[in-house]
C-alpha cells in the first residue's frame, strides 16, 4: 500500500496531521538552538577569529578557507575545536603556511581556550600582551615561526600550562623571571632564539618539568644550581650558548635524566664525578667548551649510554679502560683534547659502536688489536695522533666500515691487504705517515671508494689500476710517495674527480693519453714527476678547475691557447718543463688567474700585453725562458702583483714607469736582460717594495732621488749596469753588499768598494778637522775594548770548545741539563723547579698546544711562564744543535705583540720553554667570562685585532726565515694589564718539529685551521690569514663563528640567506651597540675578517695588507651600521676598502 493511499485515511489522517505538526515544531526549535550556538562561536569568538583572518597576508590561504560567517566555527572550520558548551577550546592550524602577525588576534574573546598550535607557519611580530587572560590555556605552542620581541611577562599568569613552546623564532631579551609561576609546566623549549642574559634561578620552581631546551641562543652567566631541583627531569638542552663556568654539582640530583646536551658553551673546570650517577643517560654531550681535567672514572657506570660526546676541550689523562662498560655506545668522540697514553684494548668491548673518533689528541702506541671486535663500526677517526705500530690486519674485520682516517701518526709497514676487503669504504686517509710497500690489490674493487689520501708516506709500486671502478672517487691525493708507472688507466675516465695531486712522485707517461676531461676538477696537481708530451686536452671542458700545476716535468710543445677557455682558474704554473713558442694571448681571458708561473722553459717572442688583462694577478714568473721585445706597460694593470720576477730573458727598453705603480709589489726581478735606459722615477715610489733586483741590465744614468722615500726596501742589487753617481740614503742602499753595486759607470757613496762622492773643499776639510777630534777620543776606547775583546775572545773559545763535545755527544743533550738564555743567565733549572715545586699542578695555568703551562715567580721577584713539553715532543732534541740556532733566533725576535721567549731547559726528568708571563690571561678565557667580556669594550676589541695583525705581519714579513704560527686561535693570544695582546707559542711548532717540510704534524685547533690544509698538506702565510680571520670574527662576536663560517662558506650566491643576515645581530651581544666611529672600526675588521676566511688562500689578503688596511675607514657606500648586512660586506672588493 503507497503512502498516499495509507495518509488518506479519515483517522490516519489526523494522526498523519499531528506528526507533521510535531516535527515541524521539533526542527525549529533545534534550528533555533543551532543558531544560537552558531550565534554564541560566530559571536565575539568566530568574529575574533575571522578579523584575524582578514589580518593576515594571505587570508585565501586554503587551510582558512573554511573560515566564514555563514558556517559553524565548532562543526565547519578546519582546525578549530569546541568544548561541550560549544565555546571555542581549540586553534590548531600547524604547518599552513599562515603569514602575518598576531596583532589583530583578541584573545580576551577567546575565554575557554585551552590548546593553541600555530606551529611551522610565517608568523612575525610579538605575542600580545593579553594572551595572560586565557587562564584554561595548558597547550601553546609558536615552534618555528618568525615572532620576535621580548617574552611577554603575562605568559607567566598562565598558570595552567603545561607545555610551552617557543623556539624557532627571533625572540630577544631575557627569560622572565616569573616563568617560575608556571609550576604545572611539563615541558618547556625556548631553544633556537636570540634570548640574552642568565637562566634565573626561578627555572629551579618548576618541579614539574620533564623537558627542558633553552639550547641555540645567547644565554650567558653560569648555570643555575637550582636546576638540580628538577628531579623529573629526562631531557635538558642547554648547548650553543654562552654559559660560563663550572658544570654544577647538582647536576647530579636528576636521577632521571636521559639526555643531557651542553655542547657549545664556555664551560670550564673540570667534569664532576656526579655525572657518573646519572645511570638513566642514553645520551651525553659536553663538547665544546673548555673543560680540564681527567674523563672521570664514574663514567663507566653509564651502561645504558648510546651516544658520549667529550671532543673539543682539554681534556687530559688517559681514557679510562671502564669505558670498556658502557657497551650499548653507539656514538663515541673524544676527539680534539689532551688525552695522552695509549688507546685501550677495552673499547673493542664496545661492540655496538658505529662511530668511534679519538682524532687529535697526544695518544700513543700501537692501534689495539681489539679494535677489530667493532663489526658495527662505519666511522673510525684516530688521525693527528702519536699511534706508532703498524695497521693491525683485525681492521679487516670492520666489514661496515665507509670512513677511515689515521692520517698524522706515526704508523709504519705496510696496508694489510685485509683493509682492501673491505668493500663499503668511502673515504680512506692514511696520509703522513710512515707506511710503506705498494698499495693493496684489494683497493681494484673498492666500488664506494670517494676520497683516498695516502700522500707523504714511503709506498712505491703502481697505483691500483681500477681505483675509480665505481666512478664516485672524487679526491685522489697521492704526493710525496714513491709511486711509479703510468697514471691508471681507470682515472682516464674518472669523472667524477674534483681534487687530483700525484705531485713529488716517479710517474710517467704522455700527459695527453694518461688524462680524460673531469669535469667537476677543481684541483689538479702533476708537479715533479716525469710526465711528457703536450698539453692538448679539451681545455674548454673544465669549467670548474681553479688550480693547474704540472710544473717540474718533460712537457714540450706549445702552451695551447684552449687554456684561457677555463673560466676559474687561478693558479697556472708549467714551470720547468720543455715548453716553447709564444705565451698565448688568450690567456688574458683569465682574469680570475692569481699565479701565472711559466719560468725555465724555452718560450720565446714578447710578452703579451693581454696579460695586463689578469687585474687580480699576485705572481707573475716568466723567468729563465727566451722572451724578447718590451715589458709591456700594461703590466701595471695588474695592480694586486706581490711577486714580478721576468728575469733571464732578453728583454729590451726602458722599463715601464707603469711597474711603479703597483702598490703591493713586494719582489720586482728584471735581472739578466737587456734593459736600458734611465730608471723610471716611478720604481722609488713604490710603498710596498721589499726586494729589487735589476742586475746584468744596461740601465744608465742616476738612480732616483725618489729611491730616497723607498723606506720599504730591504735588498737590492743594481750590480752590472752603467748606473752613476751618489747612493739613496736609505739602509737597503747604504747596507747593501759590493757585490750588488759591483761593475757600474760610477755608483759613489759609504759603501766599502765605492769611492766616496765628491764635496766642496770646505766639507773635506770640516771632515778632516771632525775625524781628528773623534780619533782623539775614540783612540783610548778602542785600545781599552781590543783588549776586552782578546779577553772575551779567550773565554769564546774555551765555550765553543765544550759546547763542541756536548754536540759530539748528543746523547747527554736530553741526560744532562742544558739551557739556552736570551739574557743575564741567572735562571737556571734548579730555580724554576724550586719556584713551581717540581711541576705541582697547583701552579698549572693552562694546557696548549705542546705542554702545559706553569706560573713560576723565581728568587728574583720575577713572574714567568714555563711551558713543560709533552714527552712527545723531543724530536727536535736530537739534533742539538740545529734546536739552539732555532732557540736563539727566536730568543732574539723582539715585538711588542708578541709573548718574549727567555730560553729553554732541558734535563733527564723534564724538558721546558720559559716565556714572559701575562697577568692578563687568555682572550679565550676573557670571552668566556660574562662580566670580563662586558667590559672589553669595542675600541679594545679592534685594538685586538690590530694587534695580532700586526705580530703575524711582522712574523710573515720581518723574520727570516718568516715564521708561520700554524695555531692562531684565541687561546694562543695573552693579555697585558692594558689589554695588549701577545702571540703566544709562535715558532714553537717549527722547533720542535724540524723534520716536517711542510710542518703538518702539528695542524692547529679545530675550528681555526685552514680548509686546504686538508688536501694540499704545505702550510705557508695564508694558512695563518685564515685563522686570524677566524679570530677576528670571535673578537667581535664574542664566541667562535663556527656555524656563521660555515653558512658564510656554503653562501654561493647573493640569493644565499645567509646575504640578509645583519651584522648587528651577530656581533657580542654582552655588549651596548657601538657608537658612530666604533661602529666603523667594528664594521671594517668584519670585512677584513670574512676576507681572510676567503676558502681559495691565494683571494686572501696578507697580513701586510690586513694591517694597511685596519688603519683605514670602511668606505662610504656601505650603510650605517645597524643596516649593514653579511652580504654587503661579501660583496664589497677589499681593494676598495
């Protein structure tokens, strides 16, 4: 029956009737309850919610479009929530995409709110003030947005909260001291922001806690003891800040703890045995910071550890075998500290281990055999050590292993064949070793194979033939060894190639046959080995190739024009080969080339005035080849030349006035051509001339008056010309030997071998009459002196005599005591042993570089310090005699910036420097004190740097042989009561290790030595620029730029974000901004500085130039202060500074 038929019905009907009545009833009152619901969220809540829509930047966003005033706020918008009573209790709109601010946001209309997640959005601006009104809040969370302002105070009347979170924005100022009232706070992170000042004490009231981060910020001051009251604690973040001092005893009150990070601070003091009770940490982290002392002991009761990170402090003693307990380490570095004796066979306890790094330390003896049990390891770093013995063949055993670096020891004997098995390697650097024999088989079938460093070792044979069989080898470092052969056949069609040095072996083979195109080279080394042919690659190829030296072999031919088709490159040198013909002109196009060294070839025709194209060239050596015709005057475009050398060609002309232009010419050698003429006025005026040599020329006529202000010049030789009349009155004229002013027309001056100058006969006589009067007076003197010196000359002998037999016995150099005194003598072994009580650790003041410090204050009243060397470190004893040359030298270099060493002792039971003592301390440890480096105002910073510019440049440009620090860092720099900084332990890594030609057994602090350093292995000036620059940026930062370096680094392009960054925001934030003048100076060393961190050395400035340039201004065009950027400041040419 139909409905119809049945709703017909007489009495169905009614009933029919009364049914629809009460359902029309019925739905509008629950429409009207509806509405009033609707009425209620759409009311001041949803109207709250829809003017902050309107608000926002991109209000259409499609996660809001739901938002509307025609819908249900509690039933239709997307990521808001009701309560029972139909109030709005949730906002969670996370990762959306939302940008605006919160100004616009009233909260006071959202009463009953009690979760907020705006998380992973573009939010910015301040949190309003009137977010203390949402007393039900338990829930908000701003992670990673761009908020910014101070911590609002009201957050703390919230007192309901149970978890806050805050980082990942730009907010400023301090943590508020009331955030101690959120008592019921479960989980608190404020990490990943700009927040200043100390952690109050009131973070102790939150018992509640059970995550704590206030990590990657600036906080300062010490940690608060009150932090031991947060006995539920299982996660404290509290790394990359500021904080300062000791690590606080009741740490060890949080039983509870799980993960423990204060990596990148200023911690001092040593690490407490209180940590050791911390048996629930899984994880682990005090790296750097500048704690002391021994790896406490209680360390191995930390069995359900997983991750220990100790590296990068000072830390001393052995590893403590109980290490061997914590078997569930996955994770372990100890790298970059003090850590001395052996390694001990209970790390193969470690059986879960996949990383292990105990790089950079004084460990001694052999590899353990047990490292063999670590099946799991894939990382295994042991480089820059002592570790003597050979490679055991149980690494074999590490069938996981991808990274292998023991480079820096001094491990001999062969690779055991078992290291070839093993099949994941990727990176294996064993480099500067002792190791010998030929390279394992096995390495043919390394199919992972990325980076293989084996240079400056003893191996010979061949290299491996299929060593790029999985065509990933990207570095292929093999210098300083004995190989011999062809280059393999494999490298031929190696693409993937960026680093290639085989230099300062025995191969051979055709450079065009043994070599394909890599595309992605940027670093290509052949020097001296026996390669021949020509050079007729397909230049055109390598677009990314910067540096190319093949110099010191058999190549012949033509230098082929294809080379100016390489865009990057910047270091050409074919010297000492067989090349002939002309210099190409296309190399001109160049002109990023900053050493172009083609000297002792048989190349003939002129020099190509492209080459004045080269605007950033610093060498330029043509020398010893077959060049006729002029020197072309538009060398003198080359305006950034240190080194001209075209000497030994037949060259013809004047020289170009244009040459004394070059204001940072330093070495200019035209000598052995056939140059004529008068010398050019031009070449006296030359502000940075060190050494000229102009002779076997044809050059006439008077020298220069202008040669008068050269006052740069050291040494010059004008020898075999036709040069006449009086000498400059400079010292590098009037000192100069006869034989650089030997076979001239008529050279007259002071000089022994010259004829003095002719004068009026008034002067003649005026000079007679004066010499007479000196005779008269002098006469009595020098009898009296003759007689001295026959005296002195006695005791001489008699000296020389014993010090003869104490060579000859070289053995009793390091058995009986022996010093070496740059003054009166008095010092000697027994008083300092006396005045520090035979090495007691009370009067330790530091642990650096070679040995420990200790403050001695002798009989006399004098302070020093002694530095005791590792035992490690007496190899340059054995050569007795060359170390005192290198310890008088030194004792003899005098600077006001830089720390005097007195002398040396030396005795069976201990071997010490003893320098002048600065009551000043370290600027490591200045900037690592809140309240010391709130006073090291602006003015004394940029005095700092200037400083220690001007003690390297003296190092660099003065000493000779120059000296190369090698460890600039800011614990290397001492103060004086003024705040004048010292060099500390310059030239110690020379004598004591003279045996490294290129001194690499001793490669800096982590964090301050230069990036090539990795792959080139020669240290020279640059390397100290870099660390200087490093330095600098710490100055002005207040803590070391390693993150800000390596952005910096990693920035390609003005696109990069690391351009918008201001200089204001990174510079020491303990400090008020500086003033108009400061903020010039300040702005100026952060230039300098990024320059000096130039990742290609030979862009970077030398210390010279650095010093000029600090007396300078920052130019104009560069905005004020508070709007320069990182970018600006990249961008800006040094030369224009």
């Amino acid at each position: 029956m139909s409905i119809l038929n049945y709703s017909i019905r007489p009495v169905n009907l009614v009933s029919v009737c009364l049914a629809i009545l009460h359902l029309l009833l019925s739905s509008g009152i629950n429409a009207a309850n509806d509405q009033m619901h609707a009425a209620s969220s759409t009311g001041s809540e949803g109207k709250a919610l829809l003017t902050w829509k309107a608000s926002l930047d991109n209000y259409n966003q499609s996660k809001l479009s739901s938002w509307s005033s025609s819908a249900n706020p509690c039933r239709a918008w997307d990521g808001v929530r009701c309560n029972k009573a139909g109030r709005v209790s949730v906002i969670n709109i996370t990762s959306s995409g939302i940008e605006g601010t919160l100004d616009h946001l009233n909260f006071l209309s959202l009463p009953h709110l009690t979760t907020i997640d705006l998380s992973q959005n573009a939010l910015r601006g301040t949190i309003p003030s009137n977010i203390g009104n949402l007393s039900r809040l338990t829930y908000l969370d701003f992670w990673s947005n761009q908020l910014s302002g101070a911590i609002p105070i009201e957050i703390s009347q919230l007192t309901n909260l149970r978890f806050l979170y805050l980082s990942d924005n730009s907010f400023n100022g301090s943590i508020p001291t009331s955030i101690g009232n959120l008592t019921n706070l479960a989980e608190l992170d404020l990490g990943t922001n700009k927040l200043s000042g100390s952690i109050p004490e009131e973070i102790g009231k939150l018992k509640s806690l059970t995550k704590l981060s206030l990590a990657n910020s600036t906080l300062t001051g010490r940690i608060p003891l009150s932090i031991g009251n947060l006995s539920g604690l299982t996660l404290l973040y509290l790394f990359q800040n500021y904080l300062s001092g000791p690590i606080p005893k009741e740490i060890g009150n949080l039983t509870k703890l799980k993960e423990l990070d204060l990596f990148g601070n200023q911690l001092s003091g040593p690490i407490l045995e209180e940590i050791g009770k911390l048996r629930s940490l899984t994880i682990l982290t005090l790296a750097s910071n500048t704690l002391t002392g021994p790896i406490p002991l209680s360390f191995g009761n930390l069995s359900g550890l997983t991750l220990l990170h100790l590296f990068q402090n000072n830390l001393s003693g052995p590893i403590p075998k109980e290490t061997g307990n914590l078997t569930k380490l996955n994770d372990l570095d100890l790298s970059w500290n003090q850590l001395s004796g052996p390694i001990p066979e209970e790390i193969g306890e470690l059986r879960s281990l996949t990383k292990l790094s105990l790089a950079n330390n004084p460990l001694t003896g052999p590899i353990p055999l047990s490292i063999g049990n670590l099946s799991d390891l894939t990382l295994l770093y042991l480089f820059q050590n002592y570790l003597s013995g050979q490679i055991p063949s149980a690494i074999g055993n590490l069938t996981n292993l991808i990274d292998l670096r023991l480079s820096q020891n001094n491990l001999y004997g062969a690779i055991p064949p078992e290291l070839g098995t093993l099949k994941l390697l990727a990176y294996i650097d064993i480099f500067q070793n002792q190791l010998s024999g030929a390279l394992p088989d096995g390495f043919n079938n390394l199919t992972h194979l990325n980076e293989l460093g084996v240079s400056q070792n003893n191996f010979s044979g061949h290299l491996p033939e299929n060593i790029c069989i999985g065509s990933s080898l990207t570095w292929f470092t093999v210098f300083e060894n004995n190989f011999v052969g062809a280059i393999p056949r494999s490298l031929k069609n190696c693409s993937s190639l960026r680093v290639i040095n085989v230099a300062d072996n025995q191969l051979s083979g055709n450079v065009s046959e043994e070599f394909g195109i890599y595309p992605y080279a940027d670093y290509i080394n052949l020097r001296n080995n026996m390669f021949f042919g020509q050079l007729s690659w397909n230049w055109s190829g390598y677009l990314t190739l910067t540096e190319l030296r093949i110099s010191n072999n058999n190549l012949s031919g033509r230098i082929p024009a294809g080379l100016g088709e390489v865009p990057r490159l910047q270091k050409l040198h074919l010297s000492s080969n067989h090349l002939h013909g002309k210099i190409p002109r296309s190399l001109g196009k160049l002109t990023l080339l900053l050493e172009l060294k083609l000297d002792s070839n048989d190349l003939s025709g002129n020099i190509p005035s492209e080459i004045g194209q080269m605007s950033r060239l610093l060498n330029l050596s043509l020398s010893a080849n077959n060049l006729s015709g002029s020197i072309p005057e538009q060398i003198g475009n080359c305006t950034q030349l240190l080194d001209l050398n075209l000497s030994q060609n037949a060259l013809i002309d004047s020289i170009p006035s244009q040459i004394g232009n070059l204001p940072s010419l330093a070495t200019l050698d035209l000598s052995q051509n056939m140059l004529d003429s008068k010398l050019p006025p031009e070449l006296g005026e030359m502000k940075s001339i060190e050494t000229m040599n102009l002779s076997y020329n044809r050059i006439s006529g008077f020298i220069p008056k202008s040669f008068d202000h050269c006052f740069s010049l050291i040494s010059v030789d004008i020898s075999y010309n036709q040069l006449e009349g009086p000498l400059p009155n400079i010292s590098a004229f009037q000192n100069a030997p006869f034989d650089s002013l030997r076979n001239n027309k008529g050279l007259c001056g002071n000089v022994a071998g010259l004829k003095p100058c002719s004068q009026s006969t008034q002067k003649n006589t005026s000079r007679t009459t004066t010499k007479r009067m000196i005779f008269l007076v002098v006469a009595p003197i020098l009898a009296a002196t003759i007689f001295l010196l026959v005296v002195v000359v006695g005791i001489f002998i008699r000296a020389r005599s014993h010090m003869r037999s104490l060579e000859n016995k070289p053995q009793e150099f390091t058995r009986n005591m022996f010093s070496v005194w740059s003054f009166d003598g008095k010092m000697v072994y027994e008083n300092i042993i006396d005045a520090i009580e035979n090495f007691d650790p009370k009067y330790c003041i530091g642990v650096r570089g070679f040995g420990s410090v200790f403050k001695a204050e002798l009989p006399s009243g004098q302070v020093v310090a002694v530095k005791k060397l590792h035992e490690t470190d007496g190899s340059a004893l054995r050569r007795p005699k060359d170390f005192t040359n290198e310890i008088r030298a030194l004792t003899n270099t005098r600077h006001r910036n830089i720390v005097k060493l007195y002398g040396f002792c030396s005795h069976a039971q201990h071997t010490f420097l003893v320098y002048e003592f600065l009551v000043g301390g370290s600027l490591l440890h200045l900037l690592s004190n809140d309240e010391k480096a709130a006073m090291f105002d602006w003015i004394k910073r940029v005095n700092i740097v200037k400083d220690v510019a001007n003690a390297l440049s003296y190092m660099h440009q003065n000493c000779s042989p120059s000296i190369i620090h090698r460890d600039i860092s800011s614990k290397n720099i001492l103060l004086d009561s003024e705040h004048q900084a010292h060099i500390s332990d310059f030239g110690t890594a020379r004598i004591l290790r003279p045996d490294s030609s290129h001194w690499t057994s001793f490669a800096g602090t982590y964090g301050y030595a230069a990036p090539e350093l990795a792959y080139t292995m020669e240290v020279n000036e640059k390397c100290d620029v870099y660390s200087f620059g490093v330095l600098a940026l710490e100055v002005i930062m207040g803590k070391h730029p390693g993150d800000f370096i390596l952005s910096t680094l990693s920035a390609s392009s003005s696109t990069s974000t690391v351009y918008d960054i201001l200089l204001k925001d990174i510079v020491d934030p303990r400090l008020l901004s500086p003033s108009k003048q400061e903020s010039k100076q300040v702005t100026l060393v952060a230039k300098l500085a990024l320059s000096c961190i130039e990742p290609n050395p030979q862009l970077r400035p030398t210390m010279k130039h650095v010093c000029v340039l600090l007396s300078k201004e920052i130019p104009s065009q560069v905005n004020v202060f508070p709007m320069v950027t990182i970018g600006q400041l990249l961008d800006l040419e040094i030369t224009n500074v």
